[in-house]
C-alpha cells in the first residue's frame, strides 16, 4: 500500500509539469489570461517600463507630441489623437462616447491616454497589446480618423519638416507606419500624472487628506470592496469585468472582450479604468451613461445594472449610506487628482508651428 501511495504522489507532482513543459508554445498578449496578474496594494505609481525596441529619445518624445495634436493624420485634417484624448478633458472628451470624422460617434467612450503606458492592454476590449499598436488603430478606423496608413504616411512623407524629423529620430526614409506608433507612444509614455493628495498620504503627509477623504479611503479599502478591481498604483487591475452597464449609444449590442477572446465568459466584459484624475473626465462607464462620479457610486451601490449569466460575480449591494457615498465620492474626486505640472500644463500645439 506504501509504495502505490508513492506512486500516486509522484504522478500528482510531475504530470502537470510534463503537461505544461509540452505545451510551452508562446500565447499572443491579446489573449493572455489578466487574470494572472495578481493583486497589489494602492500606493504611488512605479517608474514607467519602456519597451526595449522603442526606447524614448527627447527628439523621439518631441516628433510624437506633434504628431499626437497634428489633424492632418485624419483623412479630412480634422481630427488628431487629442480630439478625444484632450488633455484638458483629463486625456479624454466630454463624451459621452466620442465624435470622430464627419461627426460620426463612435460606439465607446474614449479611454484616457494618462497611465496608459502601465496597462498591459489597450483599448476597452484590450486588443491591442501594447502603445504602438493602439496607436495605429484610429488612423484606420472609418469612424475616428478615417485615413489608411498609406495615404497617411504620403501626407507626412509630403511634409520636409517632419520628413527631416523623422530622418533624424529613426536615421532611415521613407516614414513607416511603426515609426509614426512609435513616436507617439513614447509621447504618450510621458503622460505620467503624480503627486495626487493620496500620494503625498502615501509619502507621509498626514495632512494631505481631509478627514472626509481619509473616511473614503477607507471605505474604498473596506465596505465598497473597490479595491477588488481598482487596485496598485494605477488603481486598476487592468482586467475585464461585466458590471451590468446597461447598453447605449450608437451600438445596439456590444460584447466587449469577448469579441476579441472568443470566450463567451468575458461577454460584455470591459477593462477597469483607472480612479485616478477620474473627477476630470465625466461621464464615465464605457457608453458614458454614469454622468457623475455620484451616480458611478449609486451605481455600484445597488450592485450594478443588467443581471445577465455574465455578470461578474463581485457585483453586490454594498448597502453604503449616503454619508458613505459622500465620503467614497470625496476621496476620488480631490484626493484622487494628480497636481503635477508637467503634465497638467501639457496644451495642444497650434497647427501654426507644427511641422511644415
């Protein structure tokens, strides 16, 4: 008997360590499982990682910028990447989902280029998996910017001062469509917003919250459970959820992640947001249907919205009161919003001196 016990352990330990040494095939990031990720406590943000293949330059960081606020990327010279990531709508737009060229609207609420850089995906669906490839999606898409790559690329290749740009940053010509990704990811990898309240709390100023705030705090720690998705320093797992957000805008039907993994449990799955700057950037939710910070509480307070067989199982009355509420709406609205100037004084750049 001693020695079949034996034989049973052995099997138990080594057999799943043969079965995943076989199966060691690379896994695209788009379909990783986030998940795997785990949990981190809230505190300051981390140094940014800068990919090893596009590393940042201030020349590099310069000729994303312009590009970021340059119109003449869209098919009509309307529309830029700021259009609805405007820095003084918090990286976003007033919503509640986003205009692009000849005032169509998109079907989603544009995410916030601020921290972008620290989630391992992009977009509400996480389809792509990294800056550079998020970049390259709305030039493309016929309801945002409009454009193709190619007729793009000939727009800028027709402009010396960004062709000498170019030239300089990559050392090579014609202008490719990763170079221009590139640059505005590095760009976009600058949008870092810091030095929030709750960071000084974090680095010891006892003061930087008021006690209404710090009564916020706990409550996001503790009753509301919010630290069950928005957790670490971006305060977001970076994950997808179904919350039961009640579809709206100009898409009937829309199945968020699983349209990308194919896997019918992330139907109607969206990726957390961030809760910092979030008091800049109303409405909020991925149509732009909770129009006040207020109303996102309230909405998680009943425990969310549609009940379907895909709801995320986190989604419970939390039974706050409405001094509760009040205190957990306080903490994010003041004690949540980054004061650092490099990046709040970041404004468009006039068409007038970008490259010509």
């Amino acid at each position: 008997m001693k020695r079949i016990h034996v034989f049973l352990a052995v099997v138990i330990l080594f057999v799943p360590l043969l079965v995943l040494a076989a199966d060691n095939s690379p896994q695209p990031l788009t379909g990783v499982e986030v998940h795997s990720l785990g949990p981190q406590k809230l505190g300051n943000l981390p140094q940014v990682s800068v990919p090893a293949d596009n590393p940042q330059t201030g020349m590099k960081i310069m000729l994303g910028k312009q590009l970021y606020f340059d119109t003449r990327l869209s098919k009509d010279n309307t529309i830029s990447c700021a259009t609805c990531h405007d820095p003084l709508a918090g990286w976003a737009d007033k919503g509640p989902t986003s205009e692009g060229i000849g005032s169509q609207r998109g079907g989603r609420r544009a995410p916030p280029v601020s921290n972008a850089a620290y989630l391992p995906l992009q977009f509400w669906d996480g389809r792509a998996p990294s800056l550079e490839e998020q970049a390259k999606g709305p030039i493309q898409n016929p309801v945002e910017m409009g454009n193709t790559h190619e007729q793009m690329l000939r727009t800028v290749g027709d402009i010396p001062g960004y062709v000498e740009e170019f030239k300089n940053v990559f050392g090579t010509t014609p202008v490719t469509i990763d170079q221009v990704a590139q640059a505005i990811a590095a760009f976009e990898r600058t949008v870092i917003t810091t030095d929030s309240p709750f960071d000084r709390l974090v680095k010891g100023d006892d003061t930087a919250l008021t006690p209404l705030e710090k009564q916020g705090l706990e409550i996001f720690n503790g009753k509301a459970h919010c630290t069950a998705c928005h957790w670490g320093g971006h305060f977001t797992d970076g994950r997808f959820h179904n919350l039961g957000v009640t579809q709206s805008g100009p898409l009937k039907v829309d199945d968020g992640r699983s349209e990308i993994t194919k896997n019918p449990k992330d139907t109607r799955a969206f990726k957390t947001p961030t809760v910092r700057d979030a008091a800049l950037r109303p409405p909020y939710m991925h149509t732009g249907g909770e129009k006040t910070l207020t109303d996102v509480v309230n909405f998680y307070n009943k425990g969310g919205g549609t009940r379907d067989a895909y709801l995320d199982r986190i989604m419970v009355p939390l039974g706050l009161t409405d001094q509760e509420v009040s205190a957990l709406v306080a903490f994010m609205t003041r004690a949540m919003t980054s004061l650092n100037p490099e990046v709040a004084a970041v404004t468009p750049i006039p068409a007038s001196v970008l490259p010509k």
